[in-house]
C-alpha cells in the first residue's frame, strides 16, 4: 500500500481509505462481522477510516470504535459532521451550537480521545462559514480533533472559506472529500484544480459509481429494481431511463477495455481515480469481506498513459454521466425565486 501526505497536515495515509458507511443497519449489521474486515484492511496496510455520525445514526461509528481498540494510535481516523441527528430544532448544520455537541457525541461513540480529521459533511447557507470555521479552529485548539475538511462543497464555497479563513485569522479547511469515478468526473473542471491551488488533501468516495462499474449493471442484463440500492431508489437504476442507458451503454465500452488489459471492471474504476494527481485517497467502502478482496485486489494496478487516454475517450474530462447521488446542488438552481425578478420587473422595457 503506498502512502501520501494529507494536504498540508504532514499526516501520511494509505492511497485507500477504508470508508464505513455500510457497516450497521443500512448495510453489514453483524458487528463482530464488519469489525473483522475493518481489521483485515489495516493488517493489509489501510490505516485511514472515514466514517461519519449520520451512517446508521451513529452506529458506524460504534463499530469503528470496537474495531480500535488497541490500535488506535496506527489509524488515522476521520468522521463528519452536518445531517441531522434525531427529531428536533438544532439537531444538524454546521453551526457552532451543534459542532460543538456533536463533535463530543462522536467522540463517545467512537471511543477515543480526538478525531484526526473532521469534516463538514454539506455545505450550510444558514450559517456563516466564519462561524462554522470559528467553532472548528477552537477544536484544533483544545487538542479533539486534529485537522478539519469540507466535504462536496462547490469549488466557489471552497475558495471563500480559505479567503474567510485568511481574513480572521482562522484554521482552514486541509481536505475536500467529493464524489469522483469515470462516470462522475465534473470535480476536475474547478473542484480539484482548486484543492490543488490551496495544497488540500482530496479523499473521493464512489468510485465505482453507486454499482454501476462493479459490473452487476449491464446493458440487456436484467436489473432487479426491488432489492439493494434499486430498491432504495429505482429511478437511478432504472434501465429504461436514458440516463441510465448512457452508463450501461459506457459500461461496456469500460468493461471491453478492463478486459483488453487484464484486469476487472472494478479494479480499472478505483485505479482511475486513484491516478489523479491532485487525489490523496480513495474511499472504497465495503459491506463484505469478498467485496473488500475484490477492491483491494487491484491496488496495484497501474493504468499506463494509452488505457487512460482511452479512459478519456469513452468519456470527457470534466464531464458528468449522471449527477452524483448525494451532491449538493446551488441554491441558485433548486430556487426559482433566486433566478426570477417580480414580475413588474421582467421586461426590459416598461
């Protein structure tokens, strides 16, 4: 496993991140069984977790805490902070009232006496960001967490919170953790040239494209819409949808050129994004013992200059395939009112 510097942090971590969003009840419930694997990834050399309070409201980090124990001090440990937690008024956001309570809460949670590196899950238009970066330098200071990150904020957000940060003499954001695959790749147009121009660490996480490049999906295959992930959410799925026949349709173009260089679908997917330059770690997140085999078992693929030309081929830097499941939008696309003047006010003359 090689290993990189998080940004400017001088911590090193693995090239995978063992993400663990699927370790409690909306995926690998059996504790025992998921702190088995968190355990076979770091004897192979993972020594970075991510992990976050909302995955399995908490339990995820249960689950990380009991895998720990006794080997806290080799893992780099990171979680986040943002979606809501439980029923009630102040219970999610990135204000400093909820940061502050929170951040203990994980702390129980996970069993442990700081967290290397938390992170502000989504951004928050109801909160300043020098309040936000305000309550998150005071955790530096008091010695709970170590680092702090943003995670899936647009590359304009990412600049003002540096410039904010700057201004008043505040910590700033050392990592950006947004989606990344060959069918999601919109972050290198502004995102990642952005985390580069402020020496960020950059964790991606979907790789494989909610399942569309582990191979299951394929086109003239059927597509069981009432199980799994399917079932959560047909109409990402759905093979009738045109979206969703644009990825199967490049599904096969990538499954045809994994094969030409002897590796699988999801070997050729993860080493992608691992290529990057301006990306520290990938998150692979499994809900298996098999499936954490099979994403480790191309760690040492390296793709040459020709297979990611072609990569480039078959899809367009910078371009987007489907809109990556969880990312946030502007508020200036999901308003109308923020696009629309009054009425009286619309014509160019009176």
């Amino acid at each position: 496993m090689r290993y990189r510097t998080l940004g400017g942090t001088g911590i090193e971590v693995s090239a995978h991140c063992l993400g663990t969003m699927m370790f409690g009840s909306v995926g690998n419930s059996d504790h025992d069984d998921s702190v088995r694997i968190i355990h076979s990834a770091l004897d192979r050399g993972v020594n970075f977790l991510d992990t976050a309070d909302m995955y399995s409201a908490g339990e995820s980090e249960v689950i990380v805490g009991k895998a720990l124990k006794g080997r806290r001090d080799d893992v780099v440990l990171a979680t986040k902070v943002h979606f809501p937690m439980g029923e009630g008024r102040n219970r999610g956001g990135n204000s400093r009232r909820w940061i502050v309570k929170e951040v203990e809460e994980s702390l129980k949670r996970l069993d442990t006496e700081w967290i290397d590196l938390y992170q502000i899950h989504r951004p928050d238009h109801t909160t300043d960001i020098e309040e936000t970066l305000s309550a998150l330098t005071d955790l530096v200071r008091e010695g709970k967490i170590r680092a702090f990150g943003c995670s899936t904020f647009p590359a304009e957000e990412i600049v003002e919170s540096h410039v904010v940060a700057e201004r008043r003499g505040l910590h700033r954001f050392r990592t950006e953790q947004p989606p990344y695959s060959i069918l999601a790749r919109g972050i290198e147009t502004a995102v990642l040239p952005v985390c580069e121009r402020y020496g960020m660490g950059v964790l991606t996480w979907s790789p494989l494209a909610s399942g569309f490049l582990t191979g299951k999906y394929r086109k003239g295959g059927a597509i069981d819409l009432t199980t799994g992930r399917a079932a959560l959410t047909p109409a990402r799925f759905d093979p009738t949808l045109p979206v969703n026949i644009a990825k199967l349709e490049i599904v096969e173009q990538l499954a045809e050129l994994a094969d030409s260089i002897g590796c699988s679908l999801p070997e050729l997917s993860v080493a992608f994004t691992v290529a990057h330059p301006a990306v520290t770690s990938v998150i692979i997140g499994p809900r298996t013992m098999e499936q954490l085999d099979g994403l480790l078992k191309g760690a040492a693929l390296t793709l040459d200059d020709e297979t990611l030309d072609r990569i480039d081929e078959i899809v367009a830097p910078g371009t987007n395939v489907y809109h990556p499941d969880g990312v946030w939008k502007p508020l200036a696309l999901t308003e109308p009112s923020l696009r629309r003047r009054p009425v009286g006010d619309r014509a160019a003359a009176a």
